[in-house]
C-alpha cells in the first residue's frame, strides 16, 4: 500500500491486501488544513449521488377510484399536503421535507406507435423509464431505445469514480432472447441504456455487487478460497489497516472503525443467506441463486446497505436500481397480501381489489424507508448523504389495469447538494411529459447545456 507522507492522504486511497481491495470513507487526513473548506466550495453537482430506482405496474393511486382517495397524489398541491394512511408514501412521511411529490406526468414513448405493438407494455416499459424514448419492436440484435438519464450523469460525472456507474436489480433479469409480443428481452431486462443500442446487465446478487464494490481483488480461484475459509475481506488487510490507523486522529480512527464495521455486517448477512439457501431447507424463490434472499425485504435492505457504503466510500456516484420484472407473479406474504404482483395489478377497477394491490405497493414504498435513514445516518464531510443525493423513484406505468401510462406516479427524495427543497407536492398540467421533470432534474444535476431529454417539450419548475 503506498502512503503519501505529511498531514495527508489522497481521497483515492485504496488498501490492498491478498485477494481484496478496499476503497475507503472520506476522512479529515483527506482534507489537509488550508484546504478543509477547497472540498465544500467544490461544483456541488459534480458531487451529488444519483439513484435512479424503478417500479414496474404503477401504483394503484393513478387509477380513477384511487386517484379520488389519494392513494398516490395528496388532496392538496404545495407545501401543507396530507399523506392519508392508505397513500403508498405514508411509510416515508418521517422524511417528507425530503420529498418532492410529482403527479399528473405522462410517459407516452411507452405507449403503442402502431397495431402490432398494442399488448406489449409490459415488454417495452421498462426501457422506456429513464431514457424516454420509444424502444423498436424486436426481437433480434438490432434493439434501439436511447441514452437513459442515469447514464448521461455517469459520461460526465463518473470519471472521477472508480466506477462510473452501478446497475442493481431485485428480480431475474437474465433471460436473453425473445419476450413477448415481439420485443427482446433486454427491454424488459435493463433501464441503463449507455447508447441507444447499448442496455447496461443489471446485478441481482448481492455477494456479487460486494465484491465488486469491496472485495473484487484478487483471482476468482482467491475470493473463492476466502468465502470458503468464512473469513472477511477484511482479515486479508489486517496488516494494512494498522499501518493507515497509526497515520489517523482520534475523529478519523473512529469513523474508520464504523465503516469497516458495517463492511463486515454486511459480508456476515450476506453469508448467512448463502448458508440458509444451500441448507436444503424449501425455499420460496427455488429458481433464485443461493445469495438472493427469499425475502423481499432481507434483499432490499442488502442491496441499499451496499448502495450507501459505496457512496460513503465513493466508489461510484450513479446507481440504477430497478425494484421489479414487469408481468411478475411473485407475492409479498409481508404486505398482509396472498395476491400476486402482477394479477393483483389488473384489479378489474373494484375497490376491493384495488385496496388488495394498495396493501403491496404500499408494502414496497415502504422498503425506501431503510435506505432514507442510513443516507441520513451516514455522513460526507459536514452533511448527510442524504442531503448530496437525488433519489428519482418513478413508473413508466400509471394505471396497470389498463396498462396505462398517463399520470404515472414520480417521486423525487434528497437534497441534491440543495437543488431540492423538497416537502411539496407538484401536479403537473394535463399532457406534461415526464421527460419534462427529467429534463430539469438534470439541469440541477449540472446539465445546464441540455436543451431536451426523451420526448421533452419543456422543463417542469421544481
């Protein structure tokens, strides 16, 4: 490990040991007196965090009945809004100065262009998200969607990071080929597109995200022998880690020990999914590999631990994160629901079976929470992560029973480095594109030279 002598280390310090590679937090070494405040009076927005999360089916908020009951979009617009106790974003009403509420907001590109593609909204939706463009009905290798948002932040703003960007999903998103209605997969499969032919894999393991964040050094035959002998990415650094803790004060052996804490926490809950899937034991989600938890919630909450801890350590600065595979027929036993995502979606407009799809989108909003307090939890130099990042969670679906996509439900969280105010609800004009929103998020996220995005016609005031 190479060490810079004096009252300094490089913010780019990584320990390296046999078989792992650790980035590490920032630390008062990394801002050397006469330059403490240099780091604060950096372009903020070359410094704020994007995560960029989708949810697939919409919310049952943007149909007529829910709309009237204010399942999604709050009776009133401004400030002094009331999140009812049925509305899908009531578990996050702790942080709701951090929530800027958009309603009304169309996504069109993911609508039908001609007869042959009427039916295939589940196949085209997703692709559709963050790039705002109309995918091309195929099944081949010439797919051609456009460049997603989260990817237009990474060219610009990744260089810095070790990695420019992290693609995370929850459900299987490797089946290849064909799906449906004559669209490939890769439509319903990715929603970062780095070119408009171009849809990025998503990582669904969460043993495979570590190691690729924390402990990728090495060979695989080395990670193998490490996982296999239960012991830490820490344990092959030990050496190391006592030379840098001599070189730090009291404040940074501290903060140091916190995040190496929570490193090992989250290696043990990992390996404990691991041991409990190859124990024999029946599992709920038989077809997911041993590292995926049968969980809904065990898995989220791996996948937004890992999601803060490369913030922290600024490994990367852009994560996309889709939280679901349109037209899936898993259940959420947690919710009080026995219904299946999709069935329960297309509720035939009956209040009962609009409430029964409440139950489970409400019961997947409600998973943010934990990524909302460790944001909050977890400091970067004088404020919280959760004040540096923008949080878009959004639906290229409105109405799922009609596979609707007008007045499709957006929810913008964080502070972007003060971009966002946030504690407001803001009802978009009728026929307002969602890539009008999208278009100012990326004006505030230092794109100020982006005249358009997607089918933009406009910004939208934030």
């Amino acid at each position: 490990m190479h060490f810079i002598t004096g009252y300094s280390i490089p913010r780019r310090t990584f320990i390296r040991g046999a078989g792992a590679t650790l980035a590490l937090p920032l630390l008062d070494a990394m801002l050397p007196a006469g330059r403490l405040l240099a780091r604060t009076r950096q372009t903020p927005t070359a410094r704020t965090r994007l995560i960029c999360m989708e949810e697939v089916h919409g919310v049952p908020g943007c149909n007529e009945w829910g709309a009237k009951q204010h399942l999604f979009a709050p009776a009133t617009v401004g400030r002094d809004f009331e999140l009812v106790a049925d509305n899908v974003l009531k578990p996050l009403e702790p942080w709701r100065d951090y929530l800027t509420i958009i309603s009304n907001t169309d996504v069109a590109m993911a609508e039908a262009m001609d007869p042959a593609e009427i039916g295939g909204d589940h196949f085209r939706s997703s692709a559709v998200f963050l790039t705002q463009s109309h995918p091309k009905q195929t099944q081949g290798s010439d797919i051609s969607c456009g460049i997603s948002l989260d990817q237009l932040h990474a060219k610009r703003f990744g260089r810095e990071t070790v990695m420019p960007s992290l693609q995370l999903s929850i459900e299987s998103t490797n089946k290849g080929g064909g799906c449906d209605y004559n669209y490939s997969c890769s439509y319903t499969d990715s929603i970062s597109w780095s070119s408009p032919t171009t849809p990025l894999p998503m990582i669904r393991s969460p043993r495979t995200a570590f190691e690729a964040l924390f402990g990728a050094g090495g060979t695989v035959k080395e990670r193998a022998i490490r996982r296999r002998m239960h012991r830490s990415i820490l344990d092959w650094i030990t050496v190391e880690l006592a030379d840098m803790k001599r070189q730090l004060g009291a404040v940074d052996r501290v903060r140091l020990d916190q995040y190496l804490e929570n490193i090992r926490e989250l290696e043990r809950r990992i390996e404990m999914v691991e041991v409990r899937n190859t124990s024999g034991e029946p599992r709920e989600l038989p077809e997911a590999p041993p590292g995926v938890p049968d969980s809904f919630s065990e898995h989220m909450e791996l996948m937004f631990d890992l999601q803060v801890l490369a913030f922290e350590a600024d490994v990367t600065r852009t994560i996309s994160f889709k939280m679901g595979r349109d037209a899936s027929n898993r259940t959420f036993p947690e919710s009080g629901s026995d219904r299946a995502f999709h069935p329960s979606s297309h509720h035939g407009d009956k209040e009962k079976g609009i409430m029964e799809f409440n139950k489970i989108c409400q019961y997947r909003m409600g998973q943010l929470a934990h990524l909302l307090k460790r944001l909050q939890e977890t400091t970067d130099g004088e404020s919280s992560l959760l004040d540096q990042t923008m949080i878009i969670w959004g639906s290229p679906m409105g109405d799922a029973n009609l596979h609707n996509h007008r007045r499709c439900p957006l929810v913008i969280m964080g502070g972007a480095n003060g971009q966002l105010r946030g504690g407001v609800h803001l009802e978009a004009p009728e026929g307002t594109p969602m890539a009008n929103v999208f278009t100012s998020l990326l004006h505030k996220l230092g794109h100020d030279d982006l005249a358009s995005f997607g089918d933009s016609n406009g910004v939208f005031s934030l």
